[in-house]
C-alpha cells in the first residue's frame, strides 16, 4: 500500500515506521532505514517521527545512530519536545550512556519535566545500576515536585535501586503505596529485608 501511494507524506512515512517499530527486533532495522529515506526525500520529520525514530534506536541499544537522529531533532527544534526528549533520554539508558540521558533531561524546561520524563530518568539509574544517584534523584523529585505524585513505575525503580545497593529503609519510604509495600513484602519472604 505505501509503495503504492503517488504522495507521500510524514504521517505515512511515520505510521509505517511505527509499524516496523511495533513488530518487534527483526523490523526495527527497516523502521530505522525508513527514518533515513523520509529525511533524504525531503520530507520533514515532526515530534511523533522523531519519537518513533529514537525508539526504535533505544530498542536496538543503538546510541550511535540515536545521536543522528538526537542532532536532527536539535535542528529542527524538537529535541525539547516532552515526548522526544523522554525518549531520548530512555535511549540513552538503554545504550549505558547516563551522562548523555542526564544531560537531555537537564536541557528540558522545568515545566516539561514530567511524571514521566522523571520516571524515564530515574530507570536509567536504576538500569545502570547507579542505586545512590537513583535515590537521590527520587529525593529532588519528591522535594522539587511537589504538584506531582510518583507512579508506579518510578517507586519500583526506586525499590529496584535500593536492593541494588542494600539500602531497603529508603526503598520503604518512597512512598506508602500498595506496590512498594507488596514489594517490601515479597523480599522479606525471600530473606532479603
């Protein structure tokens, strides 16, 4: 159908790479070479293209390429979109490069920084096992964030970093939630607390 097509445009050249995207490891190459066909027939990526671009990349823990696609988004001026840069700095994580990840999520503007953008950098402490960076990301999120309530996925980072580096008490008072306390729970059973 899109070989097909006489026009072109970037929600077809983006809803295909989505496509590849979504079907897992073996397409995430074609999505990626698609990005890179879009740009050189001169069709301008948006925030969704770029987003799709970079997670195909962070699938692939393919930092190098991502920095190509992070430079394009700088000169189109979409770098600083929430979404993009979220993604990026889950590309980054992935790929080991926390420095880079820290650095996309310092450029964000306060306002941008989000439940979501704060949980996506919290993992990549967590994933890199930086347990002591994590927690006291958590704690400048829990002091700056006062509008923002942690989720789910940010406390069971926070509960992964702490029995990363054994510091379980920390884990405990990230917040009085279900999850933590079900987490809490499940590694006394298992002689860990």
């Amino acid at each position: 159908m899109f070989d097909g097509m006489a026009e072109r445009d970037v929600v077809s050249w983006t809803a295909l790479m989505s496509g590849y995207s979504g079907a897992g490891r073996p397409r995430l190459r074609l999505a990626v070479s698609l990005f890179h066909d879009m740009c050189h027939r001169g069709v301008p990526p948006n925030a969704f293209t770029f987003s799709t671009a970079v997670s195909a990349r962070a699938r692939l823990a393919d930092a190098g390429l991502g920095r190509k696609v992070h430079a394009r988004a700088e000169v189109e001026r979409y770098a600083s979109d929430t979404v993009v840069a979220t993604v990026l700095i889950d590309m980054y994580g992935k790929a080991g490069n926390v420095k880079s990840a820290r650095a996309v999520f310092d450029g964000m503007a306060a306002l941008a920084r989000n439940v979501v953008s704060r949980g996506s950098m919290l993992s990549v402490y967590a994933q890199n096992v930086l347990g002591c960076e994590a927690i006291q990301f958590f704690a400048e999120f829990r002091t700056e964030s006062n509008f923002m309530a942690p989720n789910y996925f940010m406390q069971s980072s926070v509960v992964n970093a702490c029995a990363g580096i054994g510091r379980l008490g920390v884990g405990k008072s990230a917040r009085n939630s279900p999850l933590v306390w079900a987490w809490m729970q499940w590694l006394g059973c298992c002689g860990f607390v």
